[in-house]
C-alpha cells in the first residue's frame, strides 16, 4: 500500500490558517487594509509633471530611500506620498532621547503605562514632522519643475497640499496600527513592504528585456541577489545565547531549599535591523542634496557644486563614484555601533538580571555583569556591523560584476521585505501552535 502523499507545510498551513474564523479573519483585514493603502498612494496632489517627476527620482538616492518608506506613493506625489516614515522618524528621535531627557528615562521605567505615554507622545510628533517634510518635499520637487512648473504656488493650494499630506501619514499610520492590533504582523511594517514589492515585478521585467542583451550579467545578477538574500535571512536570525540562571527559596518541611532554575538572554547579531543603513544613507547622500541646490549641470566650467553632488551620488561611474560606496560602507559600521550600543543601554539587562535575581553562570552580579555583556555585544555587533555593511554595498558590486544598469538593487528593501516575511511567519507559526495546528516553520 502506497504511503498517502501530502500537501506542502506551507500550503497545508494556509488550509489551517483559513479554517480557524478568528485567524482569517485577522488574514482578510490585513489584505483589506493592504488594498486600501494601495488606493491611496495613487491619489495624486494637484500639479504634478509625471516625466520631470520621473527623471528626478531616477537621478536622487535620498529621494529614492524616501519613495521606498512611502510605498510607492512619492514617487507619484499622492496624497500618502510622506508615506510612514515621519512616524518612523519620530520614533528613532524618541529613542535616542531616552536616555538623555530624564523624564523620558523615567518614563521607560515605568511598564506599560510609561511605554504607551512615550507611544503618545511620538504620535503627537508625527504632525509637525509630517508638516515640515511635506513643505520640504513640495519646495524640492517645485524647485526641479516636477510639480507647478514654471509658476510660483499659490498659498491656498500650498495650504491644502501640506495638510492633505499630513493627513494621509497620520491615516497610513492608523492602517497600520489596526493591522498590529486586529490583523497579523506589525502593521508599519507591513506597509512599507507592501510598498517595496509592488516595484519587483518591474524589476523582474527589465530584467528580462536586459537578457536578451547580457545573458551573462543576468545570470550573475540574480546569483547575487540569491546570496544576498541568504545571508539576510541567516544574519536576521542568528543570535549568541548567554545562559542565565535564577536562584529559587522555596520551604519543605520547616526547612530552605535554595533551587535554580536555567534560561538563556537572546542577543541577535544584528540587533539594531536595518536603521544604521538608514542612518548612513542619510549622512552620504545629504551633502549632495544641498550641493544639487547650487548645481549647475549644463554649464562646462568648473563648479564645486557640481563635483560635490557627483561625488556623492551612487550613479556616477568609476572611479569617481567608488567614494559615495566606500563613505557608505563605512558610516554603516559606525551607525551600527552606535545605535547597538544605544538600545543596549534602554534595556539595562544587568540591573535587570540583579532586580530578578538573575545570574550569569561564572559572573558576578553588577558591574561584572554589565563589562561582560558590554564585551559580548561589541564582538556580535562587529560581525553585524560588518554585515550590514557588505549589504549595504551590494548595489555596487552587482552592477559592477553584472553590468547590469537598467536595473538598481535596494539593500535596505530586501532587509526589509526579508524581516517583514520572517516576522510574520512566526506569527502566523504562534497563532497555530496556540491552536496545535502545524505552523509554517519546523
């Protein structure tokens, strides 16, 4: 008798998922709100040029990152075209006050009642962040004639435009706050690879049409983003086990026995995701931005404005061009330590491990703790670092070895798209072992 064939983990996964109401339901509001999301981002604000919109996206890395945490709907100036990350922006500004504002120290101190204040207080945020970024961002596509061209905004319809875009953050915000509380995964997230992956199948397509000319560089293209895209995942998920043991009182019999009880501290390789990319990103591309302000690319004469937005753009060629990558790579590093080391300190694990009664076998409690753990962050944070750093420059190398230019990878969208996957796999695994079905991870 023939063993009976089954489905795929995966499918078999999804059947269970759809057959549980509470859990398709929660699957069906996630797309819902997906769907809603997408219609909004093509909603355009009055006055836009699509072509010199087009063109100056094509030419600016900064506007491109901003694009990518929009969801698409920058680059077609929609009403969403701030997209999520004003409220993103106000987060990071939060914690990295933290530990320099008292009060908000306290605050993180204070459980869950203290941790949904320091929430509040970075919604509140998100409005004159949002504000200001959208009168930036109409200001610089005005200047570069994508959007009124040729004439000077009326204040009526400037009014209209920066509350219109304020409005559509605070709502893709409240989208994805319904997908964290009723849907699967955190919603923000969620959003921004929503956003991310509806540009691959353009990828894909311009691929393709570059094959019939490269078939070599192709194929070494997506032999490169297959590497890549392992070593995200292996790097996302590795963590060092510090073994931790507690030490028990309990009373048999009018007498004290003292029992341990063993657990471990997770610390992940690369605890700070993909923000130090973020961070390095905006400190390489910055001085070109202010220098594509003062340029002036039709004139052959030189121009330090000129050599300056050269120098620091991703699409100049050799060996020129070689200096944003290497300043790229470098500020990734630092960034990663940097903002590792800030996060380790908000979570003060060796006072916490103290107020438990928490040891780590071998250490002493205190300041012996807090050295050996500082140490063991530092040598995990490098190889982190490290990788961080090589995915960073990954565009680089592809189109460099492929010659490959119609098409430009992005290291932190596949950081992203990668983390959102793994994130909600594990949710979705969570919500079926509750329910002792098989999840998708084994």
């Amino acid at each position: 008798m023939k063993p009976r064939q089954t489905r795929p983990r995966l499918m078999q996964a999804m059947t269970d998922a759809f057959r549980l109401p509470d859990l398709r339901r929660r699957i069906l509001l996630t797309f819902g709100m997906l769907v809603a999301f997408r219609f909004i981002a093509h909603v355009p604000l009055p006055g836009v040029d699509p072509v010199a919109l087009k063109d100056l996206f094509n030419s600016n890395a900064m506007l491109g990152m901003l694009d990518m945490f929009s969801g698409g709907a920058l680059r077609n100036f929609s009403v969403a075209a701030m997209g999520v990350y004003p409220y993103i922006t106000s987060t990071i500004i939060l914690q990295l006050l933290t530990p320099v504002i008292p009060r908000l120290q306290a605050l993180s101190q204070e459980g869950e009642a203290g941790r949904n204040t320091i929430n509040r207080i970075s919604h509140w945020l998100v409005i004159p962040l949002a504000a200001i970024s959208g009168y930036g961002q109409i200001i610089l596509l005005h200047n570069s004639g994508a959007i009124y061209a040729n004439t000077t905004i009326p204040p009526l319809p400037m009014v209209a435009m920066v509350i219109s875009l304020v409005a559509g953050t605070i709502f893709l915000v409240w989208l994805g706050e319904l997908i964290t509380e009723y849907g699967i995964g955190n919603g923000v997230s969620i959003l921004i690879f929503a956003g991310i992956v509806t540009g691959y199948p353009s990828m894909v397509g311009s691929l393709s049409l570059a094959f019939s000319q490269n078939h070599f560089g192709v194929i070494i293209f997506y032999l490169i983003l297959l590497a890549s895209i392992v070593m995200i995942v292996l790097f996302t998920e590795a963590h060092r086990r510090i073994p931790v043991q507690y030490a028990r009182t309990s009373f048999k019999g009018g007498r004290m026995y003292r029992q341990s009880s063993g657990t471990h501290i997770p610390l992940r390789v690369n605890a700070a995701g993909m923000i130090p990319l973020i961070f390095a990103m905006s400190l390489v591309v910055f001085p070109g931005m202010i220098a594509s302000y003062f340029a002036n690319p039709s004139t052959a004469e030189p121009n330090i404005a000129n050599s300056i937005a050269k120098i620091f753009s991703p699409n100049t060629a050799l060996p020129l061009g070689s200096i944003y990558w290497i300043l790229y790579f470098l500020f990734t590093i630092a960034a990663s330590f940097f903002y590792t080391m800030v996060i380790f300190q908000q979570q003060d694990l060796p006072g916490t491990l103290q107020r438990q009664g928490g040891f780590i076998p071998g250490i002493r409690p205190g300041k012996n703790t807090e050295s050996y753990l500082n140490g063991v962050i530092n040598r995990i944070t490098l190889s982190g670092s490290l990788f961080l750093a090589i995915v960073a420059i990954v565009p680089f190398i592809a189109r460099g070895a492929t010659n490959v230019q119609t098409v430009q990878l992005s290291s932190t969208g596949l950081i992203i798209v990668i983390g959102v996957v793994l994130d909600t796999m594990k949710q979705m695994e969570a919500q079926l072992t509750m329910r002792r079905y098989e999840g998708f991870i084994k």
